[in-house]
C-alpha cells in the first residue's frame, strides 16, 4: 500500500499578501488537492502565488460529504492542504469536521501558522494578554447575544470577539451595557489593509462612535475588551447577579437566588431586580 498523505492545516493572509509565509506557499506548491471555503476567492490567491493547484470546495454545508472524499484521498497518497478565505481555517472558519475525519483515519495534520485576525488584534490592541479568551461571534440574535454577554461580563481574562460589520454598533452597545460603560476595549479595524486602524476607550466611548462614524462598521472588525476586575463583595454583587439570572427567571425568582448567593434581604433584592428588568433594552436582531 502507498504511504498516505498529509493533512495541512495552512493559514493565509488576512489582508497584506505580504504576509503569506515561506512554508505556506511551498505546502500549496506542493499539495495534490488545496481544500478551500470559496473556490473562486482562492483560485485568485493561488494565482498571486503563481500556482496552479486543483481546488476543491470545503464549506459548512458540504465539510462532511467532502472530509470522507478528502480522507480517500489521503489514504491513496495525497497531500491535502486546507485554506479558508483568509486567516487560519477552522478559527471560525471550516475545517474541522476534515479535521476529526483524518485524525480517525490515522492521518497526519500538520499545522502551517500564520496570520490570524484574533491574535493580530489581540497584538496591538494595548490591553492584557497574557491571558485572554476568544469568543469567535457572538449570537446574531440580540436576546441571545445580551445572554451571552450576562455570561461573560464577570470574566477577568481580555475577551476576543469577531463581528460583522453591520452589527458592530449593536454588539459595542449591548457589551456597554454587560460590561460596564468604564471597561476599556479596542475595535481593530481592517488589519494589514490600506486602512488598518485602532480605536481604543472605553465602551461606552467606542459604543458611541460607532453609532454616530459610519468609518468605524466599514469593513472587518475585531473587538477586544479587558477583562472583570475583582468581583466587588456582597451587596455590590447584586447587580452582576441579577444581570445574568434575570436572563433566566422572572424578576421574583431572581430576585430570591441573588439574595441567597449575594447576602443581602430579599425585599432589596427584589426592588432592584424590577429595576433591572425595567431598564433592560428591547429586543432587535
Ligand atoms: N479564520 C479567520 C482568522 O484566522 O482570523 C477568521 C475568519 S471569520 C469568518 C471573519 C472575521 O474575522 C471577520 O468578521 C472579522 O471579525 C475578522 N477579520 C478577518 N479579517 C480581518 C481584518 N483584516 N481586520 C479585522 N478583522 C478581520
């Protein structure tokens, strides 16, 4: 039997085609197959590269169908390299359902690094790094997303985020309101581009902006936001309580959970959590 092939997991550019690596390009030169998100779009990077490899589309509607023929494939003696549109395929990107296929087949992936738009935003952003979480998009949905953010506000790590353009306000205004209109954060806005910028304040600033500059929601945006201080003690933790549970119980209920948990009478904490649901937005996608 021939030996099989390899999986290699190649990360693209973002924006500059400068930063395409040495290695990525000699791994494309050399794969079989090139396993892509968008055909088209990558036919064109491997024309800027100067190479003509077979592509084949890999996205979320086909990555199970197309992982069982790429494994085959594999096992015959291909090497595979799979890219995405731009960045590091499977960083909320497709791939891993290949992945997983071709790691139970036995076949070796390797990884070829390079850019990502999470990690060069997290690089410049001038916030903590040393710890940080990435949260990939947040839910399109405003009450699911405003869940999400309840869970998240108390995290002390820097959170990552991707956001669509269109949603940059919305997601900027409902972290404001999570997190804490003080919490300083970064939008990176078209990194490696002709128009790479970073605004940089607090979120009730940057929620601001990007309500009143139509700049800020032009093209592709990361948002990086510094993690919780120290959760205050007792009563002061009534509000971060209530904030998440009323996403789940009806005021009295809340109300009768954080008094336990927070120390504070139950008739305070009722009182505040009518207030908390009173001030609570609207929902709209
Ligand atoms: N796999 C890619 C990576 O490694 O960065 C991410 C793909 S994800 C589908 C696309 C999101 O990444 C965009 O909505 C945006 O949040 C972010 N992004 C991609 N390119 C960017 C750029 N040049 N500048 C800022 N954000 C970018």
């Amino acid at each position: 039997m021939s030996q099989a092939g390899m999986l290699y997991v190649v990360a693209t550019p973002i924006g500059n085609m400068g930063d395409i690596s040495a290695r990525a390009r000699e791994i494309l030169a050399g794969a079989g197959v090139v396993a892509a998100e968008d055909t088209r779009h990558s036919a064109q990077l491997l024309r800027e590269l100067g190479l003509k490899r077979p592509l084949l589309s890999l996205h979320e509607h086909n990555e199970r169908a197309r992982a069982v023929e790429l494994v085959q494939r594999m096992r015959g003696g291909e090497n595979v390299a799979l890219i995405s549109d731009a960045g590091t395929p499977l960083v909320s990107d497709p791939g891993y359902q290949l992945l997983r296929a071709a790691l139970a087949a036995g076949i070796v992936v390797s990884p070829v690094p390079g850019p990502c738009a999470a990690i060069a935003a997290l690089s410049a952003a001038g916030l903590a790094s040393d710890r940080f979480g990435f949260e990939g998009f947040l839910p399109a949905r405003a009450t699911a997303r405003r869940r999400r953010l309840a869970e998240l506000a108390a995290e002390p790590r820097t959170l990552v985020f991707y956001e669509a353009p269109h949603r940059l306000a919305a997601s900027l205004a409902d972290l404001a309101q999570a997190c804490g209109a003080t919490r300083r954060a970064c939008v990176a806005r078209e990194l490696t581009k002709r128009h790479e910028s970073f605004y940089r304040g607090s979120l009730a600033e940057l929620a601001e902006l990007a309500g009143r500059d139509p700049d800020l929601a032009r093209g592709e945006s990361v948002i990086v936001v510094e993690g919780a201080g120290p959760a205050p003690a007792g009563a002061g933790r009534l509000d971060e309580m209530l904030g998440v549970l009323l996403h789940y119980l009806p005021p009295s209920a809340a109300a009768a959970a954080a008094s336990k948990l927070a120390g504070v009478r139950r008739n305070e904490a009722y009182a505040r959590a009518l207030e908390l649901a009173a001030a609570r937005p609207g929902d709209s996608a």
